[in-house]
C-alpha cells in the first residue's frame, strides 16, 4: 500500500505545480452541502454524486435531455427476456493511475456492485446481476437472475461507475478505499477537507480529447441561500448549486451574472398513507388531487418555474405517458362531490408531515390552506430530516405509521420507468423496504410494474408502462404534483454548467468565455 501512497502523492504535487506555472484557471462552485463521501457505489445523495462525476465515469450516462448515451461502453446487445447483456466496450481509454480499461476492470466493479454482502448503499440496485463474464479485452457478458428490461438504464445511474481495478485490489479496507478515488473522469482527486470542500484538478491523460477546459475545479459547501448568493455576486465563486427559486431576482438583476435552467424529472408528490380508513377510499385520494391548484403551487414554491404533473411518472422519463382522465386540475367543487360521496360531506382531519426545510414548510402550509377550502383540515407537522427518516421511513409495521399525508419528492435517476414507479408504487416497495409511503398496493399495478421488466423490447416495456400509468393516475395513491426547473446561478462568461434533469451537476464541459 505505501508505495501507492506515494506513487499517488507524487502524482498529485507534480500536477499542483505544473498547475500553478500555467496560471490555471480555476472552475470554483458553491453547494449548499458538503459530500458525504467519495465512493459513488456507496452513495444515495446529488452533492456527492455530482462531485464524484468529475472523477467518475460510467458505461452508459445521460444527455440534457435523459437520453440514454454510450459512454465507456460503446453500444450492447440483449437476449429476448432480458437476463443476459453483451457490452462493447471504448478503447484507448486508461484509469488517471494509468491502469488500462477493460473488461476485466468492468467485471471487478460489477461484481463489487453485485455483492450483497458489502452493505454498500446502492448494492441492492444490481441484486439482479448473477454473474460477469470476460468474453474480450473489449467486451463482457453479464447474466441476471431474473428478467430486468431496464438493466442498461441501470447501468447509466450515478453509482454505476468504474474504480481503477488497481485500487480496489490495493485497498481491499472499504474505509482505505474512500480516500483514494481514481477513475477515468476529466479530473482527478486532489483533496477533500470536510466542511471546507473538494479540490480536482485536470486529468491530462483523459480520453475525450479536447476536454477538460478548465485546470482545476473547487468545491465549497455553504448552506445558507443568500451566502451562496452572495459570493456569486461579489466574484468568490463562478456558479452556485442549486440556485433557490425565491432568489432568482437576485441574479436577474445583475447583468454579470446568468441563470441556467433546465427540465427536471424530480416529481414531487404528497404520499396518502392509504392504511388509514378514509383515505383507503380512492374518492378522497381522487378528491385531494382535485382540491389542490398546482401552478399556483408552482408559484409559491419555486417561483412558477416547473411543470404541474400529468402522469405518476415525470415527462423526461423514458415511456412517459401523459393522463387526461381524470383531469386532476384544480376544482375544488369536484373536490367536495367526492368527499360527500364518500361519506365525508363535512371533511375530515388529516395529519400532513414534512421536513423542516424554509422551501418544504412553506409548500406544505399551501397545501394545508388548498385543502382547508374543501373541508379537509390538516396539521402541518415539520421535523428534521433524521426524525423523518426515523418516523417515515423507519417503521416496521404499517398500522404504526402516523402520518396521513407526506410532503416529498423522488428523482427517477435510472431515467427509466421502472426506477419511476416500483420503489414508490409496488406492493414489495412498502417501507421500510423500498419507498413505498403510502402503503399502497394494487396487484394490477403490480402486473404491468414486472410486465415493464419481462422484455429488454421498448415496445412491450412501453405497453406495460402506459397500463401502469393509467391504472395509478385513477388509483391517486398520491397527490401529484409536479416538477420544478433545476436551476444554476454563475457567472455570465462561464458556459458547460447546468443541472442534470435528475439533479446533479454536469461541469466536465465547463469553460469561460
């Protein structure tokens, strides 16, 4: 291990110094948290994964617009009911240790992410994977134990990414490993002080000629809006992530600065805990959906910068498909029809819970006063986001779930339907194993869920996904939303940065004017 160290350290003050002969430019971006580590396999949040995608790269990613994109891997194949991929794989492409890409490297991160034994926090996203194959130097096969027709969208996740084989041999120690981060990404890692932030400097052996433009990019947390703000104004930092909705105007009203947004497929919802009696009647849920204005939403809290929701699924999610029946717009009177019909001409008293977040409290007293002109009068209950997860997310027995309703949001990171619906809709999603809130379980639903996952064909996948869709968009298990814009605030000259639909930040293409 020691002579990596050094090896690796070296490295790393070569480049510092030839960095600082050639005036580098430097990339700095403000987050309103720290990491939480440096190992995208054990990852579950955006701030992380976004550094880490400067380091980092996987077999597949997405575009702008979530369209799949061959990235390391340069295209696949797959058998009819979807248990078996063949991938092809880049050349020329080599680790910033210098360990060449390959199959075999493919195959040690695979079936790291595999192994079920590691308790790496994204393990159970790959349980399907059986076994891993070398057929070439450029080519692998991989086997699942079960059929999956969005493997490959699985592949494109922010935690399916390549270490350097040498390093995972080197650092058996899982502890060891997270401070030693080499991939084939654009930059390579520098420093992480916590608290303080995440240094990366240019990667001069990177594969994509041309790129990087930028020598360095620093990262420095900083929770509060308006600092973040701030420092963007005076010239401290050149973007800041995410830029909150309530202080556009800030940036807007200076001419060196810009705003870049773009579409997000972060659906939020409000979860009906259908456990509980009155909201096990689908007329209350359909009735709640009617009750709520979700532009005026929009407006409230996020600026009106978003798109109210049309489907259970997000508009930029592959096999979208859009709900008209029922119209869920905003009709307050339909709203009471529903609840009178149901044997609730006088409302009802509802517990509605969130997290103690400005943005998040704010929505839920909006929704709070929305539902108020229907009849139905909720207690708005904000909690830190351990106590949530603890009361939420942590419960072993449904009839001990509190709440009624749950103010939340969940981003399809897979980009595909499946990712969309089975954590949040399936019966086998029900907390505490997957996300599945509101307890609701409908074995038709359920059908076309697996019916999405029996073939790799998108045509049938699509079949699937559209009864699915329809089946929940009646069923109302949640209170649809809708999907604010992701929203960046830098600097006027700088160019390449912008938001992911799925919330992370793409940087690698950054470059001033």
């Amino acid at each position: 291990m020691k002579p990596f160290f050094r090896r690796t350290s070296l490295a790393l003050g070569l480049t510092a110094c030839l960095v600082s002969v050639a005036q580098a430019q430097d990339l700095r971006i403000s987050m309103y948290a720290d990491i939480t580590g440096l190992d995208p396999h054990d990852t579950s949040d955006n701030i992380s994964y976004s550094v880490q995608s400067g380091i980092f790269e996987r077999l597949f990613q997405f575009d702008a617009k979530m369209t799949l994109t061959p990235w390391l891997a340069t295209g696949y194949t797959s058998n009819d009911n979807a248990t078996q991929f063949t991938l092809t794989l880049r050349d020329g492409v080599t680790f910033q240790d210098g360990t060449p890409f390959d199959a075999e490297a493919v195959k040690a991160n695979l079936d790291r992410l595999a192994d079920q034994k590691k308790g790496l926090k994204r393990n159970s996203l790959y349980r399907m994977i059986k076994s891993v194959t070398v057929l070439a130097p450029n080519k692998v096969q991989i086997d699942l134990s079960e059929s999956f027709g969005a493997f490959i969208n699985t592949l494109a996740h922010p935690s399916a990414v390549m270490w350097s084989p040498t390093v995972l041999k080197a650092f058996p120690d899982e502890a060891q490993l997270r401070l030693h981060p080499v991939g084939t990404g654009p930059f390579t890692f520098v420093e992480w002080q916590p608290g303080k932030g995440v240094t990366l400097t240019k990667f001069n052996g990177y594969w994509n000629k041309g790129w990087p433009k930028v020598d360095r990019v620093i990262f420095s947390p900083s929770p509060e809006d308006a600092t973040r703000v701030a420092a963007l104004k005076s010239g401290q930092v050149d973007a800041i992530y995410p830029l909150p909705s309530d202080l556009v105007g800030a940036v807007q009203s200076d001419s060196k600065l810009a705003i870049q947004r773009d579409p997000s497929i972060y659906l939020y919802y409000m979860a009906i805990n259908t456990q509980h009696k009155p909201l096990a009647d689908r007329r209350v849920r359909q009735a709640i959906n009617y009750a709520i204005n979700r532009e005026l939403w929009l407006k409230v809290g996020f600026a009106g910068m978003g798109t109210p929701a049309t489907s259970a699924i997000p508009a930029g999610v592959q096999f979208y498909q859009k709900q008209s029946a029922p119209n869920y717009r905003y009709a307050p009177e339909e709203a009471k029809a529903l609840l009178t019909a149901a044997g609730y001409p006088n409302g009802l008293d509802l517990k509605l819970w969130c997290t103690n977040a400005t943005a998040s409290v704010r929505a839920a007293q909006f929704l709070k006063a929305q539902l108020a002109t229907v009849g139905i009068r909720v207690t708005v209950t904000p909690m830190d986001s351990g106590t949530r997860n603890a009361r939420l997310w942590g419960v072993k027995d449904p009839k001990q779930a509190e709440y009624d309703l749950y103010y939340g949001g969940w981003s399809t990171s897979t980009g595909d339907a499946d990712w969309a619906l089975r954590p949040l809709f399936a019966s086998e999603s029900w907390v505490p194993t997957s996300y599945n809130v509101s307890y609701y379980s409908n074995p038709a639903v359920d059908k076309a869920i697996a019916g999405g996952l029996a073939s790799a064909e998108p045509a049938k996948r699509a079949t699937a996904y559209a009864d699915a869709q329809t089946l929940l968009w009646k069923d109302a298990p949640v209170a649809f939303l809708g999907t604010p814009d992701n929203l960046v605030g830098k600097t006027a000259k700088l160019s390449g940065v912008s938001m992911l639909p799925d919330g992370n930040l793409l940087f690698n293409q950054a470059a001033f004017k």
